[in-house]
C-alpha cells in the first residue's frame, strides 16, 4: 500500500532538485535506504552523490525522528512530512 508524503529539501539536495519540497507516493513501509532509491528515482541527480552516505532523514508525523540511511523500518502516514537533511559543513 502507498501513501502521499511531503519531501523537503534542504542545503545542497535543495539545489539538486531543484526545488525545495514536493509530494511523492512511497510505500507505507519502506526502510530509510528503500525511501532514499524511491526519491533518487524522481531525482537522478541524487544518484552516486556522497549525500548519500552523510544524509539523515528527519520524519514528522505522529513522531518526529532522525534516521540515518539503512534498514530501519519507516511506517509512513499519508500526510508525513520527510526532511531531506544533507551534511552541513562550517566553522
């Protein structure tokens, strides 16, 4: 079964979509890596980009939570928000 989520870019995945937020339909159960196949699918850009070893996903829905990319199983509710959140770098 699928489900309709938010995406939100930030930083540097922002500027590879080229867009800051949009609506995609996943799975309701889908693990974090399994979620990030799904958007880099819609953005190719994102393929083989090192944002994929440093990204965290920050959900917000009924919880809100950090996951970093791999076999952690995400429930997702229609309406979830999913935060693109890409290593930030500064001083």
């Amino acid at each position: 079964m699928r489900c309709q989520v938010s995406v939100l870019y930030f930083a540097r995945s922002a500027e590879l979509a080229g867009l800051r937020s949009e609506t995609l339909s996943v799975p309701r159960q889908i693990t974090s890596l399994q979620l990030w196949e799904e958007i880099v699918k819609v953005h190719p850009r994102y393929s083989g980009k090192l944002l994929l070893r440093c990204t965290k996903f920050n959900v917000v829905g009924s919880f809100l939570e950090y996951v970093l990319l791999g076999d952690q199983l995400l429930v997702l509710q229609p309406g979830d928000e999913v935060a693109i959140i890409p290593p930030i770098s500064g001083g």
